[in-house]
C-alpha cells in the first residue's frame, strides 16, 4: 500500500471538494505534487515542529487507513482540538468514511463561524491525566531505567 493511501490523501481531496468553503491545511506531505488540489486546500510539506499549526486549527483530521497511538493525535488533543480519527479514542471523534467526516467537519466549522465552538476539554482533560502526562511518562521512565542499572 503506498504511503498516499496509507494516510488517506484520497480522503482529504474528497471532502474538502465536498465542502469549497472549509480551508483544509495538509502537513507532512513527503512526496509531490499532487494534481487537481482544491483551492480550500493548502500542502506544506514536512515539519518538525507544528505546535503553531495546533494553535491555529479548530479541528484535526486524521484519516488514516492504519495507524497505532499517533503523536499527532495526542499533540492536537493536548492543544485542546477537535479530533476527527479512524479510531476510537478518549477525547476524539471517531470516523469511518468520508461521508462521515465531510459531515463532522461540516458541522464543527458551522459552529466555530458562529463563534459556539469551544475546546475540546474533554480531550485536554484526557492528555492531562496520568497516563498521558509528560511529566508522569518521564518519572515512569526514570524508575525504569534506574531499576535496569540497579539489576
């Protein structure tokens, strides 16, 4: 299966053809160009560090094909973003085609035009807990690796 698929490129196209008056941001596009973008569709290629796209975005869409725990996911739920995934998920919208997302993200951006739309708490409330907490994560880490050199 080629990476395109993998990630569901074919999906992204489909729905933001469906939905002209959505802007659609495509990040960490690795091989290109592609033909016939939409014009609400914009690429930007690989990038190290996307906290200001989080920053910037209302919803995240992760329309993988297969996938494990993606960092992406976890990143944008910790920004307090609304999650489109082909998983379910604490925090997170689950979605199966693009009919289902085109609606999802049709409905998500109706409200944040009139300005309803609020964070996801229940997403950042989720990265909060203990079991996604950075710091929690370093001192599991850390008593690890200690018991390791201690055996």
């Amino acid at each position: 299966i080629e990476r395109a698929d993998l990630y569901g490129l074919d999906r992204i196209l489909e729905v933001a053809r469906k939905l002209p008056c959505v802007p659609f941001d495509l990040v960490g596009l690795l091989d290109g160009p592609i033909p016939d973008v939409p014009p609400n569709l914009t690429i930007h290629g690989r990038i190290p560090d996307l906290t200001d796209f989080f920053r910037r975005a209302s919803v995240v869409w992760r329309p993988v094909r297969h996938d494990g725990v993606s960092w992406m996911i976890l990143e944008s739920l910790g920004h307090g973003r609304h999650v489109l995934w082909t998983y379910p998920f604490p925090g997170c919208i689950e979605v199966k085609d693009t009919a289902d997302s085109a609606q999802q993200i049709e409905s998500l951006y109706r409200m944040h035009q009139q300005g309803t739309l609020r964070l996801n708490d229940e997403g950042a409330r989720f990265m909060a807990s203990d079991g996604y907490n950075p710091m929690v994560l370093k001192n599991q880490i850390r008593a690890r690796l200690e018991n390791i050199l201690q055996s």
